[in-house]
C-alpha cells in the first residue's frame, strides 16, 4: 500500500517518549482499498473489528446486494496483518446463529427453569431499574454488582459507577491473566497488558510455558510464532500435553503437571551457577540478586528431576540454549494462568527468567509498547462509595490488582462485608467462567435480580430474572479501541448490517437503564456517534475519518532500551526485583518456592483443559460456521491407558471426578501426546442450556467437572488444575 499520504490530526503526550519525539500525531491511512463504500455494484465494504475474541483484530465487513457476506482482515491492521484468524473468518456466523436472542425476556417461572415471556424493551429496562431503586433504597449501590467481558462492557460499567456501584469484576483477571499482570508487576513494576508485547517475530529463543500458541488462536501471536519458526529460532515447550507449538520444538519436555515452578528454579541455578545469565543487564537494573543467587542455589536439576520428570541432562541443556540466545531469549508470560493456586509465583519465576536473560525491554524479548493517548469523555465526576468495593475485604489477596469475580460471589453468598442483592452480567457465562457451579447457583439464590446482556443465551441466562439481548458486533457501535501495541492505533467498530430482530447495541441498553435510574447527567450525547466525535474530535481525528479508514495509526514509538527507551521500573526499589521484599514483608516467599502439587485419588487422571483454534470461551458453539468445524469436544486420553481400559478412538466415556460429579458422555481421542497421568478436553463444550438448541448436551463440560479450586494467596486467582477425573464407560 502506498503510504505517502501522512496527515496530522494531533499532538498528543501519551504515545510514549520517542513517539512525542517523533511527532506525536495519528496518522490517516491512505487510499483504503477495502474502505467503506461501494466499489463494485451491490458490493459494499465496511471496516469494523472483530469481537469473536478480545483480540480486537480489525476487519472488512462486505455486504453484497443488502445481505451480509464475508469478514476478512483490514489490509492496514497492525495486530492481523490483513489475516483473521478461523474465528474471525468464521464471525459472520454470528449474526446468522439461529440460536441468537431476539427480544428481551422475562422470567416466568422459578430460576433456572428457562421459560419466559417476551416482553418490550420498556417493560424489560422499566423491571430492571425498578429492583435497582428498591436495593439502593434497601442496602445501597453497592449492593448491585456487574460482571463483565470486553470491550461492549463499557457503558454498562458507566451506568454503573453514576449509580453509585464500585464493585465491577471481569473474569478475565481472577480466572485468567491475574497471575501473570501481577507476577510481572512485582518483577519488573508493571504488568504484562494485552495483546501482550512479546517480541515473538524477533525471538532467537522462544520457551513456552503451558502456552498453547496455534491452538489459543491469538491473531498476532500466531501469526509471529510461524515467523519465528520459519526464521528458524529455537522453540523450547514445556507441556503435560504434546501441543500444536510442541510438534514445532526444538526441545519437547513433557512436565508432570504442577511442577512448573521447580523446573524455572533448576533452570535459574544453571543458569546462574555456570554464569550465563546477563551480568550488565543485572548489575544495571537487578536488585538482591544475592539473596536470590542464594535462594536458587539449591535447586539444582537433579533435585528436579524427581519433582518434574524432566532428565538434568535436558534442563541443562535448555538452559545453555537459552542463554545462547540472549538477549532475544523470549520465555513467554502465557494469558490463560490460573492453574495450581501457586500461579503468581510461578509466573513471577518466568519474569525472573526472562530477567537474567535481560530480554525485558530488548529486541527479540518483551518490548515497551506505545500508548496512544484519546481523552475519555468529560462525564461528572461519579458519587463515591462509602463501603468501597466488597470483593476483597481487608485486603486479603493483598497483590491484586483488578476486582476479583469469586469475592464478589463469595459475598453474595455471605452478605460479608455487606450484601450483595443485584448482579447485572454483560457477555460472560459465568456458570463456565466460574470454578465451582454450585457456589454461582448458591449465589444466585440470594439475589433479588439478576440480568444476563449478551447476544446468544448462555448457562448464567438460563438462571437470569431478565434477558437482554445485544446486537452483535456487526450490528453496532461500541467504544473506541485505543491499541496499546509496538504500532499503536486507535480503530472504531460500527454497524455493517441492521439487528434481525429486537435487539439493541449495549450503549443503548446502557443508557436507556441510566435514564430510567434519573441518570440523565451522565448521558449527555443522545446517540453514540456524539460520544464518539466527542472523543475523536478531542484527540484531532473524526468520526467521518474512522468510518471510512477504519482506523487510524499513532506514530510508532521506539520499543527497545537499545533504541531509546528509558529502562523505568515502578517496583519499591526502583529496579527488577530478584528479591522483593513487599512480599516478604507481605508473609510470601520473596523468591519463588516449589511445593509439589497433590496428587489426585488411586486410579484417577489430572484433568487439563484448553482451547480450540476455531471457538472462543463457551461463546461460539452455536455459531453455524464454527461448529461446523467443530462441534463438540473429545477426551484426549494417553493411548497406554485407553488400550487398558479397553477404549478406541470414537468410544464415549462419562468422566466422573473426585467430587461425585459425573459428565456427559465425550468421545475418547486415544493419543501418546498427553502423559498417561492426565487426560485434556477443549473447554466451552457440554452446554446445558436449552437456549442454546444446537450446542445442547454436544460434547463434556470442564466447567462442571471444576469443583474445586486453589486460591492464590498473593492475588485471589482460583488455580482450576487441582481437579481429577475417572474414566465411566458407558454401557
Ligand atoms: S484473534 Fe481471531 S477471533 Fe480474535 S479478534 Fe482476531 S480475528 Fe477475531
């Protein structure tokens, strides 16, 4: 694409040091070939991004002769590269699904029984803001909380907060990436962010940790891991489970599972003891790297070997290859880390790695993204809560950061530190995000409303008082997506075709509920294209601009210590912390430390989950192009153990876990790539919800075989790797 068309819009201070430098202003891509507007008969081409996952990739919508075609990659996108993943390709089956809500729902029988009536948008919003006047008047704002996932979550978290609620919680940190922003935060001062700044294109070394790149089909990742591969750097996979990125290995070290961290300790004595690690990098910006010296010294890879079942041979070789690489030493951070309870320090073991390889802030390892800078919109300041949130009392998980889902529910269910009485839950199916369903469904008992908003119904709707439901993303507006990248960018979602039915984008929905809650001064524009320009405008761009190009980008920021960066570390030392003495000051071991995780009861199998390249979450199942791909999910079982029990590829089994809990019937992939100690199934599958017809009862639920869960002491994420399962064959 000819790029010579550069026009500024905007200085702005928040891109980054170098950026200010360099100018400070967006820049309008020019001459958009997939730009909105008909450029052949009956053809018209919108440019949007993709919401099938959180990536936030942005794409092309083609519509042709009114009806909606196809969604591929914006040609200019910086995350996608002009590719979506299967997923996106696949979004279009989103506003097809047959199994979409159409109309907002009231109940009409007990909970969770799933019978409605169909009622307006009025009534629906009239009901809901009704009950919220009644728990403010009963037990105050605070004792209504939101549960949310993603970018569409905006206005109903600004609902909210006017309200007078903090208590706003997201899966995705509790459940998901907690562990790690928080590991890395006490390592090097700040977290990690998303999409995570890992240099993979220009990695020499890339060592993955139980990350399932190629199979958690993040856009950008994967598309870099295949550079990576193809420019021939070394992979290096540890795993319980022979994964897509471990068929790509140089090194495959099929770990017992929950020994993670005593593979990172023997890792960081060798490579420490033979004077590997990056001494000028260290002695410039480590701090206690003696007592950390000492702290490691111990765990030498024989002392491992027992614990992990990785031979000392191969951890010292690894160990050498990696500091081979250095500083292009990538050991990834991971997303998806809530695994054993211990999770923060163990992900703060992969920092320290990544520390002595002196990869943060250095080509080829974690580069220092740039922040393009949009004001928010100018709303009144929101009334400030008296009890303050109610997710975390006295600071009990002292390191987190971000609200924690399973405190709010936990409250719920005790009424400590106050009660909570209303949960509104905006697309996410907390029935599956949730370990332990019978604490959700305990929760859920004492509340006097609960409001489920989302595009398709889902378990958590079926047990919902009301059912609102969204126009999806290719229906609607949502708020600015202001990318934080190594090309940073701001791009705008907007319709491409009209909702089917009776459904409505969540700025409306939002703002319809503050009107009728008398939050009239929070919702000064009418529409969202006045919130939008309004933000636009403030930062030097238009709407009209972002409607036909997309997007538009902030000048590239320098990413490397080595290119200009000015190496910064918000810990209490002002350095990367080897040694942090917040924690031990906090009662937590300053270095990480290995316990060897519980085993499971004689005769059981440690039950791993993870995704599948063409499903997001438990979201996607009735997407007619997705399941067509895949519609249900399979047991994978080490081939040794199926030929004992007598199974075959195709058998079902029931999976029975140490709880008593008994699964629907899976199909058994027997495979030598899983250790016989654990069997893995993808996760979303097993739906119970009779909303959603073509997913019901298609393939196992993890979800309800996650009964139990280990708290992580520093940041209360729920470590769900702790569950085992027997194998039921059915008669
Ligand atoms: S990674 Fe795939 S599903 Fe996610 S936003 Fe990008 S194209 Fe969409």
């Amino acid at each position: 694409m000819n790029r010579v068309s550069r026009r500024r819009f905007l200085k702005i201070a928040g891109v980054g040091a170098g950026a200010a430098a360099a100018g400070s202003s967006f820049t309008a891509l020019p001459g958009l070939r997939a730009a909105a507007g008909p450029s052949e008969k009956g053809i018209r081409r919108v440019p949007t991004f993709c919401d099938i996952c959180f990536w936030k990739c942005n794409a092309i919508a083609t519509v042709r002769d009114g009806v909606l075609w196809k969604v591929e990659g914006h040609p200019d996108d910086p995350l996608s590269q002009g590719r979506l993943c299967p997923r996106g390709t696949g979004g279009v089956g989103a506003y097809f699904d047959s199994d979409r809500l159409r109309a907002p729902l009231l109940r009409a029988s007990v909970r969770g029984e799933e019978r409605w009536t169909e009622v307006t948008w009025d009534e629906a919003l009239g009901h809901v803001a009704e009950k919220m006047q009644k728990i403010k008047a009963e037990y105050g704002p605070e004792a209504v909380a939101l549960f949310s996932h993603g970018v569409g979550g905006t206005f109903l978290k600004h609902t909210l907060k006017a309200y007078g609620s903090p208590n706003i919680s997201a899966p995705s940190f509790a459940q998901c990436r907690g562990p790690r922003d928080v590991g890395f935060e006490l390592t090097f001062g700040d977290p990690v962010g998303s999409p995570e700044p890992t240099d993979i294109r220009n990695a020499r070394c890339l060592v993955l940790v139980g990350s399932h790149i190629g199979e958690n089909m993040h856009n950008t990742q994967v598309q870099e891991f295949a550079d990576a591969v193809g420019s021939g750097a070394s992979i290096i996979v540890v795993d319980p489970r022979f994964s897509v990125a471990a068929s790509k290995a140089k090194h495959f070290l099929p770990i017992k599972p929950g020994t993670d961290i005593a593979l990172l300790l023997a890792w960081m004595n060798v490579i420490v003891d033979e004077e590997l690690y990056d001494k000028e990098y260290v002695e410039s910006y480590g701090f206690g790297f003696d007592a950390f010296k000492a702290e490691v010294a111990p765990f030498t890879p024989e002392w491992a070997y027992p614990e992990t079942g990785i031979e000392p041979a191969l951890i010292r070789e690894t160990a050498r290859e990696m500091a081979r690489h250095r500083p292009a030493t990538l050991i990834h951070p991971g997303r998806h880390g809530t695994w054993y309870g211990n999770d923060t320090q163990r992900i703060r073991a992969i920092a320290l790695l990544n520390a002595l390889m002196g990869s943060w802030g250095r080509k080829g390892g974690i580069y220092r993204p740039g922040h393009p800078s949009v004001p928010a919109y100018p709303y009144p300041p929101y009334p400030k809560s008296e009890k303050g949130t109610v997710d975390n009392p006295d600071h009990r998980y002292p390191f987190a950061s971000e609200a924690l889902t399973t405190g709010v529910r936990e409250a719920t269910i005790t009424g400590e530190p106050y009660p909570v009485k209303g949960w509104l839950v905006y697309a996410t199916n907390l029935i599956k995000t949730l370990p332990g369903q019978d604490e959700t469904i305990k929760a859920i008992q004492n509340l006097d409303l609960l409001v489920v908003v989302d595009v398709i119904g889902s378990e958590i709707a079926g047990w919902a008082d009301v059912v609102l439901p969204e126009s999806t993303y290719l229906e609607r507006y949502d708020d600015l997506n202001v990318q934080t990248f190594r090309d940073p960018f701001v791009a705008l979602r907007q319709p491409v075709v009209e909702s089917p039915h009776d459904q409505k984008p969540n700025w409306w929905i939002a703002r319809e509920l503050g009107l009728k809650l008398g939050l009239e001064r929070y919702y000064p524009w009418k529409d969202i294209e006045e919130y939008l320009s309004h933000r636009l405008e403030a930062a030097g761009m238009s709407l009209a601009t972002l409607k036909e190009k997309g997007l538009v980008r902030a000048p590239k920021p320098p990413l490397y210590y080595e290119d200009g960066v000015v190496p910064e570390f918000f810990t209490p030392s002002g350095k990367i912390e080897f040694y942090s003495v917040q924690l031990k000051d906090a009662g937590f071991d300053p270095v990480p430390r290995h316990t060897p995780p519980e085993p499971g009861p004689p005769g059981s199998f440690r039950l791993l989950y993870g995704r599948a390249p063409v499903h997001s979450f438990s979201r996607t199942q009735t997407n007619p192009v997705l399941s067509q791909a895949m519609d249900e999910n399979e047991i994978w079982v080490n081939t040794d153990v199926a030929t004992r029990f007598g199974l075959k590829g195709g058998d079902r089994v029931r999976l029975k876990n140490q709880d008593g809990v008994v699964s629907d019937p899976i199909k058994v992939r027997p495979t030598q790539a899983i250790r016989p100690d654990c069997v893995y199934m993808v996760h979303g599958f097993g739906h119970s919800s009779k909303m959603l017809k073509k997913a019901y009862r298609k393939g196992a639920s993890d979800s309800q075989l996650i009964t139990r869960y280990a708290t992580d002491p520093l940041m209360g994420g729920t470590g769900m790797n702790i569950n085992f399962v027997t194998l039921e064959q059915e008669a």
